[in-house]
C-alpha cells in the first residue's frame, strides 16, 4: 500500500514540473537609442563614465572616451540602483570588454555583486532628444 502511495506522488511530482506555464513570445520592446551588437569594447582604461538605462534593471551604459556610448545588458539579478558611486569591470586577461566579462558593484548592503555581460551593444545618445521630443506633453 505505502510502495503504491510512494509511487502515485512520485509520478505526481514529475506530472506537476513537466506542466510549466508557456511564456508570452512577444519581443520586448527595443530601445530606438540602441545600435548594433558588438562582440568587444577596447578601452584601454578609458572608461569615463556609467548610467542606467531607464527602465532595464539589468542594463548599463559606458561612456568610453567624451562621446562613445554602449549598452551593456547583464545577466542575474544585477541591479545597479543601488551600485552608489562606482563600478568596475573585470576582463579575462585582455584589455577588451566582451560577453563573459563581469560589471562589479558594491551594493552598500550586501556586499560586492558580480553581473556578467550578455550583450553588448552601441549607444546613440543623439536619438535620446529625438525621442524626448516626439513624447506628448502634457
């Protein structure tokens, strides 16, 4: 009886984490400031800059030189809000930023965060007052 009871919840289980909800396939909505895809960003320690990208929790924009911009899209839970001052980046022995690098960020409450880069992408900031402009006022 027990043998019988063991078995049905087992095959229960298995039903019950084969049964996972299906995700909407809607693309989310692409930035019109966001260029291409690249594979690296040589800065050679010229990092001038950071912000985050309104509305993408998991984004980040360098600044590298006086005007180059790129996007940074990271993987985990990377929240830069609470990132305060500064943040770093950690290569894999050259000095070129590349999907697999790290952003690291103190926090203030937990400690040192470590998000790894899943894309990166060019900046148009020239496209920002362009599509501030064509927002409705109020």
């Amino acid at each position: 009886m027990t043998r019988q009871l063991i078995t049905l919840s087992f095959i229960g289980l298995l039903s019950a984490c084969t049964n996972v909800a299906v995700e909407n396939n809607k693309e989310a909505e692409i930035n019109p400031r966001q260029g291409e895809e690249v594979k690296q960003i040589c800065f050679a320690s010229s990092i001038n800059g950071w912000r985050e990208v309104d509305g993408e929790r998991s984004s980040v924009i360098l600044t590298k030189g006086v005007s180059e911009e790129y996007k940074l899209d990271l993987s985990g839970i990377c929240d830069l809000t609470y990132a305060f001052n500064s943040i770093a980046t950690r290569t894999r022995g050259s000095s070129c930023l590349t999907r697999g690098d790290d952003i690291i960020f103190n926090d203030g409450l937990s400690g040192v965060n470590r998000c790894m880069i899943k894309k990166i992408y060019t900046w148009n900031p020239a496209e920002e007052a362009e599509a501030d402009t064509d927002e409705p006022r109020e």
